[in-house]
C-alpha cells in the first residue's frame, strides 16, 4: 500500500499537477474590466471588457488603490504586486490566481527588468 501511494504522488508530481507560478510586476488597470500584469518576461493578460470568462480566484486582487498606487484614469491606474497564478504561457494569460501581494511602486520602480507601466 505504502509502495502505491508512493508511486501515485510521484506520477502526480510528473504531470504538473501544481503548475502554480509567483509572478511579480506592475499590475495594470486601465479602465473597467481590463486587467494585466507586466513582468520580466512580458505581459500576461488578466481579463479583458468583453473579452470572455474571468481567471478563477480574480477576487483575491483587493481593490489596488486602497495600496500603494498610482491613478491615471478616474478610479483606474496601476500598482506592483506579486501574484501566484496558473498560466498559458503561449496565449499569454493568466488563467487562475492563487494568491496576491501588493509591493511598494517603488519596488517594481527599482527593478531594472521591468520596463515602466503605459
């Protein structure tokens, strides 16, 4: 029994079963319903106005600007945060999110991977 419950947590592990990543950036909201993350590595696409179905777990982003934030748009601009999240990394989305941080600007203002928010 030890021998297959052993055996079954090692084909689990093999399969990616906790494709879970930290991603950390400026996170970007615009105007209403669209949402992204820019890290070192690009843009990861959170949900789009009329763009179809919403990432499990879109409620654990709190609302920004009661953060450390920066207002562009009325009530809509950006902030630094690091995200646990599942991703498609060749549509380039972010399809679930497990966790989230906000971070101080000045942390993803500091880091010289990213390039500065639009």
């Amino acid at each position: 029994m030890k021998r297959l419950l052993v055996c079954a947590l090692l084909a689990l592990a093999a399969t990616g079963a906790d494709a879970s990543e930290t991603r950390c950036g400026w996170l970007q909201n615009p105007t209403p319903a669209n949402w992204w993350l820019d890290d070192s590595e690009g843009t990861w696409t959170i949900m789009t106005q009329g763009g179809g179905q919403e990432p499990d777990g879109i409620e654990a982003i709190p609302d920004i600007s009661e953060g450390d934030y920066v207002r562009t748009n009325g009530n809509y601009g950006y902030a630094c945060a690091c995200m646990t999240v599942e991703t498609d990394a060749g549509e380039g989305r972010i399809l679930a999110i497990h966790a989230f941080r906000q971070l101080p600007i000045a942390q993803c203002e500091n880091d010289s991977a990213l390039s500065a928010p639009q």
